[in-house]
C-alpha cells in the first residue's frame, strides 16, 4: 500500500508538468514530504516507468528505502518523464486520479 495520499502524487505530476521536474517548487514540495512519503514516491515512480511490476509494489519500496543514499527531491529532479511514471505507475496500480485532478 502507498503510505502517501493521492493528493500528494497528483501534486507532485502538477508541479512536475508546470514548472518541470528540476524547478524549486518541486524541489521544495518533495522535501517537505515524510519518510514513508518519499520512498511510496519513488517506488511508484519506478512502477511507472517499469522497473517494477504493480504487484511488487513493497519490493519497490524496500528497495527504495535501501536505495535512498542522495535526497529524494534531489533524485526525482533528475528524471524528465516523472510526471508521466507517475501518471503510469497509479494506473498500474488502479488509482484513477481524474477525480483528484479536477478538485486541484
């Protein structure tokens, strides 16, 4: 189960689409994040652009807890489709977001 909220995720695609993936409200967005936000982030991501299965969603974030040696805000800077695997990895794992897009 992703321990962040789908808000936060849908946030995170506005932020990355609006002002790019490497722009300081983004930056500033995912520090401010928890833990366990940061690494369901990232695992999600990685399901997103496939290096992960949705069914290996807690391997994704073990691993993402493991793998965490820079900030995650720093790491998710550096990818330019990250609005996209985002986008992939919640219908990969059957959330539909239009509903939290439409109230943002």
């Amino acid at each position: 189960m992703l321990e962040i909220s789908t808000g936060k995720i849908v946030r995170v695609i506005m932020l990355s689409r609006e002002y790019g993936p490497d722009s300081r409200q983004l930056f500033n967005y995912i520090s401010g994040m928890n833990d366990d936000e940061k690494v369901s982030l990232v695992a999600l991501m990685w399901i997103g652009r496939d290096s992960f299965d949705a069914e290996e969603l807690e391997e994704a974030k073990e691993e993402a807890t493991r793998e965490a040696t820079a900030p995650t805000e720093q790491y998710l800077s550096g990818i330019p489709s990250l609005a996209e695997h985002l986008e992939n990895g919640l219908d990969a794992l059957g959330i539909d977001v239009a509903d939290v897009e439409d109230h943002m």
